[in-house]
C-alpha cells in the first residue's frame, strides 16, 4: 500500500491533533522553524503544511461532549457491594 505526501499529512495531523491538542500546531512549526534553521527547506515546507492542516482539521477531530445536561442534578447513592452501610 502506498501513501502519498498529502495522506501522509493528513494522517499525521490527525495524530497529532490527537496527541496533543491545541498544541499540535505549535510543535509542528517549532519543528519547521528548526528544520530551516538547519537549511532543511523541503522538511521545513512539509512540516508547514502539516501545521496548516492541523489548523484547518477534518471534521473528526474528537470535541467535548455536551451531554451533562443529562447527568442528574443530585448524585444518587450507589451500591459498593454486600455489606455496604
């Protein structure tokens, strides 16, 4: 099986937005900045575009759930077992 580049970013964004989160992007342009500084401008441009589309997202990216309006208001006792007081 054979991934192209743009796969390849893509899959990564996806891990990273899930690994890290909002810091995703950050750690992929440190990672650019230190790739140019060290006159790797094809990595550089890579890992920018990775940035770019961390920050766009895909529409799986895992949001909070909004379900605690379901939860109930007062907790409720639950059971540990026999002999529980």
């Amino acid at each position: 099986m054979h991934i192209d580049l743009n796969e390849a970013i893509k899959i990564h964004a996806r891990v990273g937005r899930t690994r890290f989160g909002r810091g995703a992007k950050k750690r992929a342009l440190k990672t650019a900045h230190d790739l140019r500084l060290k006159g790797d401008l094809a990595g550089a441009a890579v890992w920018e575009r990775l940035a770019a589309e961390i920050d766009r997202g895909d529409g799986n990216m895992v949001r909070p759930s909004r379900a605690k309006h379901l939860l109930p208001s007062t907790p409720r006792s639950v059971s540990t077992g026999p002999g529980d007081a």
